[in-house]
C-alpha cells in the first residue's frame, strides 16, 4: 500500500474541485500549491499578450515562487494536478517539480482543460525530477468523474 499525496494548483477552482475529489477517492493526503502571488482575473487573460500567464507561457524558464513548498518526504506516490494552459502545465508546476526529490517516488500528473486532453499525461514534465523518478502516465479530469471512477483508474495505475 503506498502512501499517497495529492498536490495541486488550480488558478480558478477547477482542478482543485477534482484534485478534492481524488484525495477522498483514494484517501490520500492533499495540499495546495499555492503561488506567492496569487493569479488575478487579468493575469489569466490569454487573449492579452502583455498578460502574466502569457509572459510566462513565453518565457518557459520563469519560475513562479510557491508560498509554502509542501514536505513530500513521507508519501511514495505523489499526485500533481494542474489547468492545461497550451496543452501545458503552468511553469508553477516546474517550480514544484525541480524544488523537491522524487527519486524513488511515484508522480503521477493530472489535468483539467476545456477541451484539451495532450499534456495531461505529464511526459513534458520528467526532465523536471531525477532519473529516478517513476512516472505513470497521468490523464485529463473533469468535475463530473465521480469516487468509484477516480478510484478505479488509481486501481489501475497498479501503485
Ligand atoms: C492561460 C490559459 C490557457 C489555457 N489553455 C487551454 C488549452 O490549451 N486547452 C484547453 O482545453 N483549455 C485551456 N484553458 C482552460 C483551462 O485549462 C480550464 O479552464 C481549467 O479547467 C482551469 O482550471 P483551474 O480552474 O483549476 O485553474 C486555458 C486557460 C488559461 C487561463
């Protein structure tokens, strides 16, 4: 039996809808990653390219500071959620990845969108952990996935 942590950002309350389903699916601990400075309305305004989610999906090194980095050291399997923006996760997520060692752990990513299902598998995110990170192929989430679906593809992913 693993040890199971579910982390996530969420800019609007999506993900962490979801991200709140899954922990009480799978009776994992959950934390927020919570950015140092918190994203507003204009911020998120992707038709706006003078806008901050613009600057940093431009600028793929910008790192945004988390307020409180989460201690992942007790849990075996980490899940990381996040909004696709462009079919990525935001760089807050690099922010997390790179600032903790997952050697010998399990990530697993998820991801809510609109409509978009690439990048929800987190294959763009394993140059952010040591080799020897074990990474299972995440997927996309919706608010409508219910306990027992939630439970049964963490079943599957065979922890
Ligand atoms: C900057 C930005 C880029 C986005 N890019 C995509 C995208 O490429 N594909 C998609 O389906 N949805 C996209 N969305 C929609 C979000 O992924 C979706 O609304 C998500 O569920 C929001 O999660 P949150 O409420 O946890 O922040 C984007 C939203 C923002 C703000």
């Amino acid at each position: 039996m693993s040890i199971k942590l579910v982390t996530y950002f969420s800019a609007s309350g999506t993900t962490r809808t979801v991200a709140e389903h899954l922990a009480k699916a799978i009776n994992a601990d959950i934390v927020e990653l919570i950015p140092a400075l918190p994203y507003t309305a204009s911020d998120l305004n992707w038709t706006d390219h003078a806008s901050r989610c613009v600057r940093e999906h431009e600028n793929p090194s910008i790192r945004p500071e988390i307020a409180d980095m989460p201690d992942i050291s007790a849990y075996d399997t980490v899940f990381v959620g996040y909004p696709l923006w462009w079919e990525q996760a935001p760089n807050i997520i690099r922010t997390f990845l790179e600032g903790q060692d997952f050697s010998g752990k399990t990530v697993v990513t998820f991801a809510t969108s609109s409509t978009s299902t690439r990048g929800a598998d987190g294959a763009h995110l394993h140059g952010c952990c040591s080799t020897e990170t074990n990474w299972k192929t995440g997927k996309r989430l919706t608010t409508r996935d219910g306990e027992a679906a939630l439970s049964q593809w963490v079943k599957e992913l065979g922890l």
